[in-house]
C-alpha cells in the first residue's frame, strides 16, 4: 500500500510515525513543503525566548525501511483520477490513500502597508518566521505585537524574555477573550505588566508604516506606536488551497467524518487544515489522536477506530503566567439558573494583587468551564475533571485551594496532656502514648530506656521527638520521687 | 540486626550498620517470633492422591516420592517438564545452587522466581542504560547527603522505615525531598512536594521533567557529550512532552513539573529513585528508563553524591537476582544466550556446555502455563508464595491444580503449600549461614544461631540431597543428626550443603561477570561492613560507588533510550470506570505467610482492606468499615472499605498480603511488560461495589 502524507509539520511527522510503528508492508512518502525537519511548534516561543536552540525543538521523526522523507517539496495539486500528487519539481508521487496535513497560514490583517509585508513585520507561525523574527529582534529594543490571542502572548512573553520592551495591542477589550472573561483578563493584563508587557487594549489597528529604521503601528484612537519590529499574531486560516482545487468538500476547513475521511474515500485530512463535525482545532493534542485514528484504519489494526473530539482545554504557561481555561466559563449564568440538567454552580475565587484569579461552572457535579489563572493548586485536577466529566468533589474548596477541608485529620495533639493513652506515637513500631506512660512508671526516664522497653523510635526513627516530649511532659507531671 | 540467645529464647536486638543505622521497625523486631512458632513445619508433608490431605511423612518418603515423579514427568514429557521456582528472600547460596541445580541436576531451563515480580523491570532498564543492575550505585547514606531527593512509586516510610533516617538526615541539611504517588502515603506527607499522578502516567511525567530540562537549558550538555550515547533521539522524543499535554493526562500541575524539574536540575547533588510503583506496569522497563534518561541528560550517574537508583523490595532482592534464579541468566549476572558465559560457568559445574539448557520464560508465563499441553508438568517452589504473590492468582491457583506434581519448600503451611502433593520443612533465617546482597549492592553475613529444628532441613541440604537422588537413584541417603541427607559422593561435590563451600563456587562462578563475587569472601565481608560488588580481586578494591569514571558498557558510556508513554493495557470504561492498584503495608511483608502469624503484627494490620476516597464511597453509598468487592474482569476480592483522602478519587488501593476473599491478586491484571516480565501489579480496570 502506498501512502502518501502532504505536509510535514506536526500532524504528518506524527501520522508517519503512527504509521511506521505499525510495521507491516508499506510504502510511506511523506512530501514537507518547509525545508527542514519536522519540528515541534509549541516550543517556538521557547526558542523565541532565546532559552534552547533549534535542534531542540526537532520532532521525533519516523525513519528507516518503508518510510521517505523528502522535505522542500511542495506538493502542487493532486490528480484524483490517476491518483497522484505533482509536486513544484514536476515529480508525480502515486498513492492508494493520500492523508492531508497541510496546517494552517498565519492570517494578515488586511491593514494599509501590510502588503506586501514589510521586513520589520513579521508574522508567527513557522521556525522561518521565529527565525526572521529572532533576526529583526537583534539589536532591537523594541517590539508590538499585534493581536492578544494565545499565541501573541506567548510570542510576547518570549520576545520580553530577550529584553525587549514588547507592547501588545489588542482591539477587544481584554485579553484572549474567547477563553477568557473581563476580569481574568484584567488580571492577565497586570500579570504581563509585571513581566514587562505592556498592552494596549480596546482599540484596532488602523494601518502599518515600516522602513529601514523602524515600523508605527497606527490605532483607531490616534495613538501611534514605534517599534523595531511587529509580530503579528491575528488568527490562522486552515490551508485548504489544495483540496479545494482538487475539488474535495471544504468549508473553513477541509470536511472530514469520523475516520477524517475528506469527501474523497482514498484522502483524509487531519490536524488544522481538517474541519471535523463543523469544528476546527488548531491544536497539537487532537491533531495526534486524529493520526492515531488514521493509522489504526489504515493498519487495519482498528478498522472501526473514530475520532471522538475532546474538549478543549488552553494552556498559557511561561515564566510567570500559569493560565487554564476550558468550557463556557466565559459565558455569564443564566438568569434562572438553569439551562438543562440540574442548576448551575459558580465557583470564584480573586486575589488579583497576587494575580490570582479562579472561575468555575458546574452543572450536575461535573465542570462544564474553568478560567485559571495564577497560582492555582488544583489546575491538574480541574483540567482532569474536565477533560473526563469525572464528578467534582463533595467540597468544592478542594478545587479551588488545591486541598480539601472536610472533616480534618486528627492533628497532634499541642500537649502530651491532651493526647488520649490510644493515641499511636511510633507507627513503625505500633507504640501508643499508654504504653510510653506504662513504661515511665515502670521506671524508665530516658528516651532510651523507654525506645529500649517499647521500641518507640527505632524504626524509621520519626517520633524521637515525640518520646522526648512525652518523656519530658511525665517528669514535669509525675516528679521522680526519691525513695 | 543482631540475635541474642536469651537462654531458650532467640530475641532480636538493634545494631548500628551504616545502612539502617540500627533501625528496625515491627517486621524485624518480631522476626524471631517464627522460630519456635506452633505453625512450624518440622516434618514433610505429603499427599498421597489428589484431593487427599496433607499427612505427616518421613524424608525419605517425601524426598523418594519427588525424585519418582520427577522422573516419571520427565520421562514422558523431557527435562523442561519440570520447573522451578524461586523467591527474592533466599540467600545468594540457595539462589546460586538453586539455579545450578535446575540446570544442572533437572537439566531444565525453565526456572524464574517471584523477583520477576518485583526488581525485573528496574533491572531491565538499568542493564540496557548502564551495562549493570545494582539497585544504588552508591552507598545509602549518598541519600542524606542530597539537595534533592525524588522519590518515584516508593513508600519506604511503611515498606523501608530504617531508610527514613536519612531522609531526616537530607532534610536536616535543607534538602527537598519530592514523592511521587498515586496515593498521599507516609512518605509523601513529609515531602516538600507531592505529585500525585494518575496511576500508569509516570513515564509521560519523567518524559515532562526532561522536556522542561531541556527548555530551561537546565541538561548538563558536556555530561551528555563526554558520557553518554543516543540523547538525540530521546531528545526529539521529549520534545512531544509538553507539560501541558502531560498535565492533562496526568493530573500534576505544570507549576509542579516545573518545581520539580528546577529542583533536581539546579543543585549539585540530585538523586531519583524508583520503586514498584513505577515499574510494576506492562510498560514498567520503559518508565524507569523515562527517570534514567532524566537523570542522564542533567548529568547525575556517576556524580559524587548524585545518581539514579533503584529501591529493593524483597530480603535478598538484590542478590537473588544476580546469580541464576532467573530464566535467562547464569551466575555473576551473566546472560544464559552469551556463548562465553556459557563456556565459563559450564566449566565451573563441571559439565559440556552443550547440557546447559537455554533461556527459559519470565515468571508469569511459566506458571501461566503450568499443566497446559506445553508447559512444565512438576513444579518446585523454594521461598515463594505465588497463590497469593502472582498476578491474577486465580488463574495460576488454577494452573498448579493441574500439576501432576507440586513440591514446596517452606518452613509454613503458606496457601501454596496447602496446594502441594509434598511440602518439605525447611530451615528459618536464622538457622542458617550465607550471604545476602542489599540495594547497594553489598554484600552481607547471615549467621546461624542455632540449629535448625529436628526434622526440619536447609534449603541447600534439600537441593545437596534431591540431586544425588537423581544422580545415583540408590538409596544413598542417610539421615544423621540433624545435618540432614547424606548425597552421594559426586553429588555431594556437585551440590555440596555446606553454604561456604557454595559461596566459594560462588565465586569462581560469578568471576568476569558484570556482579563479580570472586574477591568477596566471608571473612572479608564480616570485616569490612559488607563488601560491594563488583569485587574481582582478594586484595583489591570493592565498588561502593559505580560509574565514576566509565559505564561497564561496550564503550563506556551510558545510553540513552528514546521512550513514549503508552496506556495501561487495561482502561477504565463505564463497566470497569475506576483504577485499582496494590501496594505493602508497615505491619506486613509479602504474601503474609510470615508477618499475619505473628501476634503483634496481626494486631497492627489484622486484615485486608480497600482503600477509597470518601468522594467516591459517598458516590457508591459506602460507610467506613462497609464491606465491598472490587471486580475487575479476572475475578474480585471482599475487604471492608478505608476510606481516605488520600487517594485519588477515582482510584482505589488495596495491600496484597492477604489470601481468600481480601486477595488484591484475584482483580489484578496479568499483562506483562514485552522486555523484563513483569506484570501490571498497578493497575488496571475495576468496579467497586457494597458488597
């Protein structure tokens, strides 16, 4: 069987790798229009940030016998018919099952100057846009950042983390607000400022100026920003150019059922450029599960494998910012409480001078959104609880402070006094405080002498200082009379 | 520890060592209760037909009735119809004479023992990274002595209390400590920080720490260059490990990985060690390899004062598992396939190599196939309980119904004795003289202190005596005064009773190998402490700390294994939506054999238990103290509930000491992991229900 895999991002290094693991006889050309290897396009901001270097962000990368590499090679249209893919070198690759993963394109704001893109305007999106990104910040002291999305923070973040004074300029009236509601992104908002962020909210850019010694950004209030270079972070379009001309179903995206089958039998779509039961993902996470899927059908090894979408959950985290949101959190609670299922719960918690802020819905004991923000113990629960619809705890507290409240533990007792003669003082030996009191009576004093009669104290040797003040408290209590 | 002799009474009294600084918890200050215990086996037992009851019998009877059957199986089926089974508590004498006499006397390949339960996987790991398996490369006390110590599945504060003095000492110092586990146990309370991950997420969260490593520029880059192979690849694979994505799936903050990461990468002195909790999956090899790569790309093996190690989990853990109970392994930690181990240790025995048999099976599958048309059809048991110890129990309960013969050596009635056609009474700790390997790898003196019972013989007398049956097949067996079967002549060179004259075999036999005795005597180990292998020469040097300057691989170097996380081979679904997973509790040791017939311990722990979050009891109606089944798709066991918020909510515990009904063993699943064998004691899929 030959396949054969369009793009060699994310999505199709995985697919290949899915693939290749699952041996069997098979021909797997994999046909990457950028010029190096696969790469792992979460960590550009790292790279950005200037703390790891190229090669650190490679993907593992399917190799060795049934399996064809070629990179720099831009696959130009597909003939359906003969079952063929021409790339812009005039090769023809033949395949029996051709799976896309094309991704998507950064999207430029159709603002005056924008075309065609200055030097010093840089979108981000591909390690040849961090890389010309990292080219203009050289030297640069000062950055804008167009567009208050997750990935304009993130190139943000990174860009501040080099020293750069970096302004982000948002045209809604917070930050990242499809995931995130008024208040948390006002406390996101100040977060940044605290890392050398700055943000200008609210207000549209209007137009882009650059020459040789700068670029101005131009906003709708009057205002015009000076800088040394633009990131722009506006959205991304998935890359349907080629299953749209070879004539395959394409909405925003190309249209896929549950195995991202395209409208074609022998084609599948996966990853960004793929547009699942009308949704997009733009993500890593349902990228991979969709090659799974892909690969367990076309294996053979699950021929009724389907890929279930699952909620999704955004995740800024960087030096400083630690950001969870999922589900309708965003959204304001109805006003007679109910939509379906039983009533809706909201749980807040804000500490915004400590950037801290915490917003969660429930409905029927199970989490239905979450905004996270700042130092929020519980995270790795909520995102699980979420994730699964497992039901949320009796004490709701636990998912806010990380802990639960409940009924407390017995706690040790301040005095010996108040601890019951029942009461376990060496675990490892099974010793409790009446046996100790036994043993003083009997003669004992030392911490030895009683360790020696009871065994308190040498096991993992944890209570010592508990024998001592039990011995201590029966000398205060009972004076050792004389005889 | 140390006994006295009370007059009549063997009593246990403390002594300072440097590895458990006098500290003994319940377990060894009771171990002497067994001695004199009224369930003592002091003469053979034996079954006359099946389903008759185990009667009383002479040795000669016993022993006369094993050697028929043993050869009446091996006649018809071949010598691979009879197997052994051996047991992680033996001495290195009995697991060294053990694995001779398999091989050897029954001309069997297959023998494993209950160790493939327990070290395999770490053992694994550590021989494809470093070239060698000592669970710490470093001498114990290092432990005290770190900035950061993480802890990986292990809980020694109830399974390994001694080893909490020095973590006191650690934290004395201002160290952080950092526990990893499913469950808020002893250990973890008094940690600095507690990742509680989701059982059978462990390897996703080490591929995490090393992606967070290498984000922050935290590797040891000239470390990685100068000492190690194949980090490329490992590092292309972490880099899929985005704490994000492992947050999710596991359920530990990113906030927490990265905590972690900082703290293991930006001290001078670091140490991670596994334990069961992280290797007793169907992909165990694998996630300790996730910890050591870890541990290799921030440049801890072979540090001063930093390192990986492993925690072992059994008596002789480590010794037991070096010198030839397993299948595939010959003396001094040889492989059974290398054809110069071959050579040298058929040179030892005095035998052609082409009489010693190859690699046989790990432990699982060959009682899995026990009594099936292609497995053993006799089967010997020294030191081990499997009815309760092995996964999925009632399967392999099943499997040794099916035996034509079943010989247990123990000095108890254990549930696999009661299903024995002969049980043969053997000697008690202290009873005998030998050696033991610790996790560090040193070697140690067990004395005798008496003599064993009448009517009841050592493990190595058994063996001295069975191989000269089977050699001569005249009665050339004479008891004397308790020093047991009386072998033939060249049998009695061949498998001698004497434990020195073993060790000494030991010795020249282990010679080469990667755990080289051959400088380790008896008289050096009572003088020094313990000696650590490897020790090659008399006069020379032992190794207390490994890898300091080189790896015992090929070139030198440590290798790198790229590793990817994969589920649990059984997952949750809505008939079966929780995790189950076992684990040890203070008061009691292994199958229980021992520790539940002793009064205080019973009383301590008097029976099995589930443990579940209150969240979830509340959610299945259950109060504290309720009794509820667990049932997964291989059977159920029935304990009261504990309930606890120190467990995951969707997760429940249950200790593996107890038989019957609170048998942890009847729920767990027999997946094995592809490389070391051992089975996925952690977890799998059940329902809980109030029973």
């Amino acid at each position: 069987m030959r396949i054969v895999i369009v793009d060699y991002g994310m999505a199709g290094a995985r697919i290949a790798a899915e693939l290749h693991a699952r041996g069997g006889d098979r021909k797997i050309t994999v046909l990457g229009a950028e010029p190096h290897r696969a790469y792992n396009r979460i960590m550009l901001s790292t790279l950005l940030a200037g703390k790891i270097g190229e090669p650190d962000v490679e993907l593992t990368e399917a190799a060795g016998q049934g399996v064809d590499v070629r990179t720099g090679v831009a696959v130009t249209a597909i003939d359906r018919v003969a079952r063929e893919v021409c790339t812009a070198d005039g090769d023809r690759h033949g395949y029996d099952h051709l799976v896309l993963a094309t991704g998507s394109r950064a999207l430029v704001p159709p603002l005056p100057g924008l075309h065609p893109l200055p030097d010093r305007v840089i979108p981000f999106r591909t390690l040849d846009d961090c890389r010309r990104i990292l080219a203009a910040a050289r030297g640069a002291r000062r950055a804008l950042v167009l567009g208050g999305g997750l990935l304009g923070l993130e190139a943000a973040r990174g860009l501040a983390a080099r020293g750069l004074d970096v302004t982000v300029v948002h045209p809604t009236g917070w930050l990242m607000e499809r995931q995130l509601d008024p208040a948390a992104g006002a406390v996101l908002a100040d977060t940044l400022a605290g890392l050398g962020v700055r943000t200008a909210l609210a207000v549209p850019a209007t137009g882009v100026a650059a020459d040789a010694d700068g670029v101005r950004l131009d906003l709708a209030d009057g205002r015009s920003l000076h800088a040394d270079l633009l990131v722009l972070s506006c959205g991304v379009r998935p890359d349907t150019a080629l299953a749209g001309a070879a004539g395959l179903a394409v909405d925003r995206g190309v249209v896929v059922d549950d195995r991202l089958r395209t409208s074609d039998r022998r084609i599948s779509a996966i990853g960004d450029c793929a547009q699942h039961d009308g949704e997009l993902t733009g993500l890593v996470a349902p990228a991979w599960a969709q090659a799974r899927v892909v690969a367990q059908v076309l294996a053979g090894e699950d021929p009724l494998a389907r890929y279930r979408p699952r909620p999704v959950v955004t995740r800024l985290k960087a030096a400083g910012i630690d950001l969870a949101a999922m589900g309708d959190a965003t959204g304001a609670t109805p006003a007679d409480g109910t939509v379906h299922g039983g009533p809706a719960e909201e749980l807040t918690f804000a500490d915004p001078a400590r950037g801290t802020y915490a917003r969660l819905r429930i409905r029927d004991d199970r989490l239905t959104g979450a905004i996270l923000l700042g130092d929020n113990p519980a995270v790795g629960t909520v995102v699980q609880l979420f994730d699964r619809g497992a039901p949320v705890p009796a004490d709701r507290r636990s998912l806010l402070l990380g802990r639960a409240f409940g009924p407390a533990p017995a706690a040790p007792a301040a005095s010996p006094a108040l601890m019951p003669d029942a009461a376990t003082v060496c675990q490892c030996n099974d010793v409790r405080k009446g046996a100790l009191v036994a043993c003083w009576r009997a003669g004992a004093r030392t911490v030895e002498e009683l360790s020696a009669a009871t065994r308190a104290a040498t096991g993992c040797g944890g209570c010592r200082d508990a024998v001592a003040g039990i011995a201590d408290w029966l000398a205060g209590a009972e004076p050792v009379v004389s005889r | 520890m140390v006994l006295r002799e009370g007059g009549p009474r063997i009593e246990v009294a403390p002594r300072p060592f440097p590895t458990n600084r006098g500290g003994l918890c319940q377990k060894g200050w009771t171990a002497a209760d067994l001695l004199d215990h009224p369930d003592r086996l002091t003469s053979p037992l034996l079954r006359d037909r099946p389903g008759a009851p185990l009667r009383r019998a002479t040795w000669d009877e016993a022993l006369d009735r094993v050697v028929a059957a043993i050869r009446a199986v091996q006649d018809r089926h071949g010598p691979d119809a009879v197997a052994v089974f051996g047991g992680g508590g033996l001495t290195n004498e009995k697991a060294y004479a053990l694995g001779k006499f398999a091989r050897v006397a029954l001309r069997t390949r297959h023998i494993d023992y209950n160790g493939r339960w327990c070290m395999s996987s770490a053992a694994a790991a550590g021989l494809r990274a470093f070239g060698v398996d000592r669970g710490l490369p470093f001498p114990l006390a290092d432990l005290g002595r770190a900035d950061t110590l993480l802890l990986v599945g292990a809980n020694p504060a109830e399974t390994m209390p001694p080893l909490l003095r020095h973590l006191a000492d650690q934290r004395a110092r201002g160290g952080r400590l950092i526990v990893v586990d499913p469950r808020l146990t002893a250990t973890a309370r008094q940690a600095d920080r507690h990742l509680q991950p989701l059982p059978g997420t462990d390897l996703a969260v080490a591929n995490a720490l090393l992606h967070i490593a290498l984000t922050e520029g935290w590797l040891d880059r000239t470390y990685v260059a100068d000492r190690t192979s194949g980090f490329d690849e490992v590092r292309r694979t972490v880099a899929g490990y985005w704490p994000a994505e492992v947050e999710r799936l596991s359920g530990v903050p990113v906030a927490d990985l990265e905590a972690t990461a900082r703290a293991l990468a930006t001290v001078d002195r670091a140490i991670i060690l596994t334990a069961r909790g992280a290797e007793q999956h169907a992909k165990g090899v694998d996630t300790v390899t996730a910890f050591i790569n870890l541990a290799l790309a921030l440049g801890l093996p072979g540090r001063p004062g930093s390192g990986y190690g492993c925690l072992t989990g059994q008596g002789n853990g480590q010794g037991g598992r070096e010198h030839g109970q397993k299948a595939d392994q010959l003396p001094g930690y040889r492989r059974i396939d290398d054809p110069a181990a071959r050579e040298h240790v058929a040179r030892v025995w005095g035998i052609p190599v082409s009489d010693l048999p190859g690699p046989g099976v790990p432990a699982y599958a060959l009682l899995d196939s026990l009594g099936t048309a292609t497995g053993p059809r006799a089967l010997l048991v020294f030191g081990s309980n499997p009815v309760v110890s092995a996964p999925r129990a009632a399967r392999v309960e099943s499997r040794l119904r099916d035996l034509d013969l079943l010989v247990v050596a123990d000095f108890l009635r254990s549930e696999t004795a009661e299903l024995a056609d002969v049980v043969l009474p053997v000697a008690q700790w202290a009873e005998e003289d030998g050696t033991m390997t610790n996790l560090e790898g040193r070697v140690l003196r067990r004395r005798a202190l008496r003599e064993p019972p009448p009517g009841v013989h050592t493990d190595l007398e058994v063996l001295a005596a069975l191989a000269a049956r089977l050699a001569g097949g005249a009665p050339s067996y004479r008891r004397t005064h308790n020093r047991g079967p009386r072998p033939t002549p060249e049998a009695a060179e061949r498998f001698p009773a004497d434990p020195q004259v073993v060790f000494e075999e030991l010795r020249r036999a282990s010679a080469g190998g990667p755990a080289d005795y051959a400088g380790v005597t008896w008289e050096r180990v009572e003088r020094d402490e313990g000696v650590f292998w490897p020790c090659p020469d008399p006069e020379g040097p032992d190794t207390p700390r490994l890898f300091t300057e080189s790896f015992p691989t090929p070139d030198g170097r440590a290798r790198f294994h790229p590793v990817t996380h994969r589920p649990a081979a059984e997952e949750v679904c809505a008939d079966y939506p929780l995790h189950f997973t076992t684990g040890r509790v203070l008061a009691q040791y292994q199958s229980g054999t021992q520790t539940r017939r002793i009064d205080a311990l019973r009383r301590a722990a008097p029976e099995g238990f589930v443990e579940l979050h209150p969240d979830l009891a509340d959610r299945l109606g259950v109060a504290e103290g309720d009794a509820v089944r667990v049932v997964s798709r291989r059977g159920e066991l029935r304990a009261p509930a504990r309930l606890s918020p120190a467990i995951r909510p969707d997760t429940v515990f249950a200790p593996f000491h107890w038989p019957g009904a609170a048998r942890a063993n009847s729920v767990t699943n027999d997946a094995v992991d592809p490389v070391s064998g051992m089975p996925e004691f952690k977890i799998c899929a059940v329902r809980v229900e109030k029973a």
